[in-house]
C-alpha cells in the first residue's frame, strides 16, 4: 500500500426532510450572507428553492439567488457568479443541485479571494490559497463532488474541460435526501450510476498491489450500484435503493476507497473531450468510453480484470483461460449499462467518428503519454475512440 | 435507511515513517504545549517516543511526558492527567499508542476543562460541552479510536468499564504507520483483529432493511480481516497485510460503514464485564462473546445469519434449509478465531463459570432490557454467557 493522506471533514446530513436545515448548517458553518447558486427550474417549480429561502430566513440569515447551472458548467456563469459575490458581500455558498452546480459553486468560492482570473486555477497556472466555503444539497446521486475536493468546468470559448483539486473546496456540509432524486427520469438516473460506477472502476484499475482492503470497499461499491440501479429506473420512486445509491456516490468519490493505491483516471479524460464538444451527458460519455478502455487495457493486468468478472459481475472463473473471464466481465459492465438505457457506442451518443482526430487533439496528449494504469498514447487514445464507435452488445 | 449525519474531520496520515511528522501536524491543528501520553515501555525502548520528541523540537513544541496506560485504561491515570495537564498548561494531547492510550487521552480531554468530576461524563451525569484536541500516533490495529468519537474506560475501584461519545472526541489528526505494528506479538495481533471484526459485526445486525449499501461495506472489511489476519499471524513483518490490516480497523468504527441502519453494541457490553473483571484483552472477550451472541439471536433473522455465512465465509447457500447456513457461518467464525490463536469459551480466557451472576449483575440490566438487534434481559444475558461456557470447534 502506498503511503496516503485522508482528509474528509464534510459534514453529511442524510435523510428525509433534511433540507429544511440547511439554515442551521450556514450558521454552524459561519455563514452569515449567502449565495445559493442552483440549475434549471426544476429546483425552483418543485419548491426546494422556497424551503430553502425559508430555512434561512428562520435563522436570520440573507441571501441572493444565482441559477441557471447547465450540465458541464461553463466558465461564463462563474465569472458572473464571482462578480455577483463581490458585489454582494458573500461569505458563504449554498449549491442546491447536482454535480455540475456544486462544480460551478467551487469555482466561485475560489475566484471571489482570488485577484487573477479563476480559470488560472482550473489551467494549472496558479495554486489555491484559499477559497469562500461552500454547502451543498444534493438533487443527483452522480457526480461525488458533495464530498470531494474536485471541480470540472467548461471554458465556453474553447470547449475545453478540466478540473481543479484541493482540500479548500470540500463542501463544509452536504445535505443529502435521496426523496428529492425520486423525480428524476431515469435516463438522467443512468447517467449517474455510470458516473458513480465509473469513479470506482478508476480506482479499482491500479498497478499498487496487495490493496485488499480498498479492493474490496471499491466492489462494496458496485455490487451495490448493480443491485439498486435496475430497481429505480424500474421503480423510480423507491427510496431505500435512492438512498443507497446516494451513499454509494458519496463514497464512491470522498476517496475513502481509493486510498494509497495508484490510480487511473483516463477514461474521465477521454470522455470530458467528448461532452466538451458535443455537450452531451458526462455519465453517457463514461457508458460509451470506460469498457472501451477497458477492452484496450484488459492485457496490462488479465487477472484483475478477471477479478472483476468474479468478484463484481458474478461471472464464473475459467482457470484454465483468466483471459476469457476479463473479457467476459467487460461484456458483463457494457451489457448492464445498455440494459439501464445508456449508449454504449459514440453514434448512440450523438458523436461523429469524423472528430475522433480532433477529440486527441483537445485532450492535449500531443506526442507524449497520459499517467494511470496504462500510460496512453494519442495513438492509444486515438484507438480507444475507435473501438468506443464500433462497440455493441 | 435511516437518517443520519456522518461527520469524521480527522485527517488521516498513512504509511511507512509518517511518524516524523508529527510535530508539523501538531502546529497545523493549533497545539503548542503538549501531553505526550502513551502506554507501557515499548514505545520508548523502540526508539518511537524519542523520534516524537525530536519532531516536536524541530517544530519548538514543547512537551511533557506521561506513560504508564495499560489495556482497559483506568480513571485513575486519567485524574493524574487532568492534574498534570492543568498544571502544566497542556493545549493538545498527543497519543502514542493503541485503543487503551487513546481512550485514556479522550478521557484526560474531556476532563481537563470541566470542573466537575470526569467521571460524570462515563457515568452519564454530565454531557461533554467542549474537550482539549487530541492527535494520535497508532502503535496497535483494533479499537478504532484513532477514528472515532468514543472512548471506554473502567473505574478501578469498582471495575466498572463505561464508555462516552462525542464529535469532540475525534481526534484531530491520527498517524497510521502499519510498520510499527509489525512488531506486536501474535495474540495482541489476533486480539485486535477480533475486535474490528466485532465493530463492524456490532453494525451488520441491524434490524433496518433495505441498506446494501452498508451491508457490503461491512462485508468488504470482514473480508480484509479474513484474508489478511492469517497472514501477519504467520508473517508479522508483512507490511501490505499490515496496511489493509490498519485501514480496515479505522473504516471498520469511523461509522462510514455502519449509518443511517440501527446498529447492536450488546456483545461490547457483555464482554466489558469481562476485560473489567478480569482484566483480560477486549478482543480475547469478544471471541468468545460474539459467536455466543450469534447463537443466541439467530432465530431473530436467520436470512441475515445466511447471507453472512455466504457472503463473508464463502458458505454454499443451503435453500431448502437456511438455518443450517446460518448456523453453518457462526461456526466459520469460531473456527475463525480459534485458528487466529483466540480463547472460544470462558474457560480458555481465564473466566470462571461460577461468576456468571456477577458479570450480569454488572451489566446494570436488571429487570429491564438492552437495545439493539435482539433486545436482552438479564435472563438472556445469562444465556449468552452460559452459551459462551460450554462453546468448542
């Protein structure tokens, strides 16, 4: 095992009803002046937005309002975000949505103290010192980043994707009522259950061996996620699978099952060029990329992927061919994120083969090599993205 | 599932020689006079308190030293503590040690700023308002404390063992180094993977349905434990089974495997009696407590003592009789211990048959009944004993 720092102070507050104290939370957390930053109508028609206003005005505390969030948040709304906070004193952010908000929150909470341009943090060109604190409720089981130090975000004018990491932007608090994931429709649903599966399998995927422990909380995991997600896109308004699926993202993403073992992390960057250009749903993306890098890796290691098979898929162990085993489980994750309702080819997507070149391009590999468990290649990415096209069931 | 909040601020420092730093993570968490608190000669004559003691002076910390804590750390260690502490201006406990030395600091923690008694907190007369921080060295896998809210202590007049929990308690940092606990002999080994087996154990019977997601945590650490204690039984020195050994502990009680279900806690308290009369080792007590318990309240859900024999001992579920797989996991389990090099029955762990009465008498339950899975008289209790008595392979 690899020597690792863990570090996971979020507060998580689960349960039903459990948004209404989000007022006591800002407080707990020295919120005084709040910005509650949000999506699409959805939060605002099904009256979250007005419990939410209400919670804070019992406790005293002011707000301004800031929606209009898209799935792969841009930069363009951070910048009005960041103005909007200075101009209004904010000291604390509220993010009620899904990934993409609280995504779009973070990069908010770093830009307001910061005097540069915030997109200096998410090119790599600065460090972060110090960042406004953020809260969050959760509508999508999906993306994690109610418990992680992560954010991704779209530079509008280039299409280009990418993320910042720090311990400054884990949420102080996460409210987290599986009830308010009920309504939504199951496509979305899919969408998240890959994005949760596929934060698992960028972990499980290491060269660090002997890592028992955070091996078997990874299949923990998507034992979980193969049991539950069939069950609410079946019966959408179940709440105990809701709600272990929103545990199961949590955990899925705070690190606690990825610690001190290498991990991978190309099929998110292979993937981000994909909705980066085409604006399609991250989680879709993951559906149609992550077997097919598995499929391209699968000879770096036959027996973890055959420990997958066994372990995850249930699939029977060839002793005799481990090689048929991995493939089989391979096929097992595609065919289950197929039955979901996912694409699990670019065309089924809604991506052109003809941008394949330009997609390698985007991704910036130029004649170098990615990290993770294999180091790509554009030759290799170029060839992930071919097999991605010519996949089916 | 139920709601929850899961809250665990302590950051965790992982690995070979993460010792040395102690001093850094001291200043980071705001201590600048520090109680150095650890338990019986090893840890000086293994170099470690000397390798504290010139971290903390490279960071111009300074110290004083107070040794001496056994297993099942006592209150009067913990008075002289408070005194010394009070005396000297401590504002940070530094524990070096295992479960005993961290529950004995949390004790001299809570006690230090309250003017009462510091018994009043164990014996429920008081509720902890605020406690002194407290950082961790960890020297033994087992209690969990490094992670955890709680610390149980016994009186030493009356050879009461109480316990408290509170986020105050949380240490602020805690430093995993697998690397020392290569050195432990093997019944102190065997006894420390009873115990985290027993906490996740104590949270897998639960009476709420529908939690896969904590179910399969839960089976994820015990199938760690079953993989790797055999390992460093017969290789002490085997670093990587060491790790998986100390994260598993830490996961096993930091309660991220065990919210938002209804969780048990009776074999803790059946077998406190024991390490408090006898002053025998905790994890010795559960061996022979827990299998007992299990016997005992099967019958309550034997669909749940299936699936633990068949998804943790690799039972072969039996259909037309479930009993008999449950029945079947139970004896995996002593089995388990036994080959671990763990007492099965009250005889091999030094316990008198005869004394029965007394230990339930100090359980404190008189006419009335625990919580838990299955709720138990004192006429039950005296069951599980009895069970506990007469139990072999």
């Amino acid at each position: 095992m690899d020597n690792f720092n863990f570090y996971s102070p979020t507060e998580f507050i689960f349960g039903v009803d459990r948004e209404i104290e989000v007022g006591k939370y800002i407080k707990k957390y020295g919120g005084s002046r709040v910005l509650i930053h949000y999506g699409g109508g959805s939060a605002v028609k099904s009256g979250l937005i007005d419990r939410v206003k209400s919670s804070l005005e019992t406790e005293g505390i002011s707000y301004v309002l800031l929606g209009g969030v898209r799935p792969n948040p841009r930069d363009t709304l951070i910048y009005e975000g960041i103005k909007l906070c200075r101009k209004e004193n904010i000291d604390f952010i509220l993010s009620v949505g899904g990934g993409s908000c609280i995504d779009s929150s973070k990069g908010i909470a770093v830009g307001v103290p910061y005097e540069g341009d915030f997109w200096d943090f998410y090119s790599k060109k600065a460090e972060i010192q110090t960042a406004l604190p953020v809260g969050t409720i959760l509508t999508i089981a999906a993306a994690g980043s109610e418990g992680s130090g992560w954010s991704v975000v779209t530079q509008e004018s280039t299409k280009l994707k990418r993320d910042i990491g720090s311990d400054l932007i884990r949420p102080r608090f996460s409210i987290l009522n599986p009830a308010l994931t009920c309504t939504l429709p199951a496509f979305q649903t899919a969408c998240g259950a890959a994005d949760i599966m596929a934060h698992v399998f960028e972990r499980y995927f290491t060269n660090t061996p002997e890592v028992e422990i955070t091996d078997r909380l990874c299949e923990a995991v998507l034992l979980t996620m193969i049991k539950e997600t069939p069950r609410v896109i079946a019966q959408p308004d179940n709440y105990d699978a809701r709600a272990n699926i929103m545990w199961a993202g949590t955990v899925a993403h705070n690190d606690i099952i990825g610690v001190g073992r290498s991990q991978d992390w190309n099929s998110h960057g292979i993937e981000h060029e994909l909705s980066g250009l085409y604006d399609c749903a991250h989680g879709a993306g993951l559906a149609v990329i992550m077997p097919a890098w598995m499929e391209f890796v699968m000879n770096h290691n036959i027996m973890r992927f055959a420990q997958m098979a066994v372990r995850v898929w249930g699939c029977e162990m060839n002793f005799e061919n481990p090689e048929l085993t991995a493939r089989r489980g391979i096929q097992c994750f595609r065919r289950f994120l197929h039955d979901i309702g996912l694409p699990i080819n670019l065309y089924e997507l809604g991506a052109k083969e003809e941008d394949i070149p330009l997609l390698v391009k985007n991704q910036g590999v130029g004649e170098g090599r990615t990290w993770g468990f294999v180091r790509l290649s554009a030759d290799d990415i170029t060839e992930i993205y071919n097999i991605a096209a010519r996949a089916k069931i």
